[in-house]
C-alpha cells in the first residue's frame, strides 16, 4: 500500500525545517540567527582547525588548545542549529538547552579571554547569547506557552496522548480493567 500524497498547501517534511507560518518575528530571527550563525561556525571551526594543523609547527604547545578549541566550536556550533530548528517548532526543551548552550558559551569566551588563549570564537558565541534572548521575550513566551495550553487541552479531550499513543490499540472491551492487582497473569 502506499502512503498518501501531501496536499497541495502542505510542504514537504524537509521544507518544513524553512517554513515560518504563524512563527513570531523574534523566534523567526532567533531562528535565522542560529542556523545561518551556526553554519557559518562550522565552517569558519572547521577551516581554523585545518590552518591550525597546518601550522602547528609554528603554534607549538597551542596546537593542541587551538584544535580542542576548534572542536569544541564546530560541536556547539552545530548544536545551535539543530536547537534553533526544534525550537523555531515550539520545542520547550530546544530553547532552555538553547539558553544553556548561550550560558556555557559566555563562560567559555571568558575563560579564553581571561586565560590569554587568541581565539576568535566570540562572534559565534555572541550569536548565541542573541538567539537565546529572542525566544525569552514576552511574544516568544506568549507563543512557546500557547503551546503547553493545548497540550494540555488536548490531555484532557484525549488521554492517550499522554503516552504518546498516536492510535489506540484495540477497542475498548479489549483493554483490561479493574484495579491494578487484577491486571495480569493470575
């Protein structure tokens, strides 16, 4: 059997990681901000980690805090935009790891800075910090909270959605009841 076709007004599953309809503007530029930020610190971590390579002769001991450095970018880099996806989806979970992600990167810059150690990721970081703070702002809450309002909604129309049962299994009389002692093998 094969699946249905989308509906004409329906994206596709990959084109829907671009749709913005009915997304506030700050979550919209949250959004942008982390995936166009986030791409361009993969590449720019990349790229250093290769020069850095490159040259380790010339860094000397460095080298090695320059490529944990690059690797550590890349990596956060990366997570800022599969995070700046789900959250752009109202994922709760994406904006407060969003949040913490920003939060360990300022401490980060300022142990760089403070350890005298050259690196140039603090325009990545600062990105971050900037995505983070869009999806804290009152529309952004309005939005993220107008969810759990009809998750909440929808718990109590339809319980089996709290055990994210997308059917229901068998029909009602099939289904044991009683207490829980009289459930299960005798």
């Amino acid at each position: 059997m094969s699946e249905p076709l989308p509906s004409a007004h329906e994206p596709p599953d990959i084109m829907r990681i671009f749709s913005l309809d009915g997304v506030p503007a700050e979550v919209q530029s949250s959004y942008w901000i982390s995936v166009v930020g986030g791409f361009i610190g993969v590449i720019i971590g990349i790229v250093t980690g290769i020069t850095s390579f490159a040259f380790l002769h010339l860094l000397g001991p460095m080298w090695l805090i320059r490529m944990v450095l690059d690797v550590v970018a890349v990596a956060f880099a990366s997570a800022q935009i599969l995070l700046g996806v789900a959250a752009k989806q109202r994922k709760e979970w994406a904006r407060l790891q969003l949040t913490a992600l920003a939060a360990i990167e300022v401490a980060l810059v300022v142990g760089i800075v403070l350890g005298g150690v050259p690196a140039g990721y603090w325009y990545g970081f600062g990105l971050t910090v900037v995505a983070a703070a869009l999806l804290w702002l009152p529309s952004s809450n309005r939005w993220f909270g107008r969810r759990s309002a009809e998750a909440e909604a929808a718990l109590l129309t339809d319980p089996a959605r709290e055990i994210g049962w997308d059917q229901r299994i068998g029909d009602a009389e099939a289904l044991p009841t009683g207490p829980p002692s009289t459930i299960g093998p005798s």
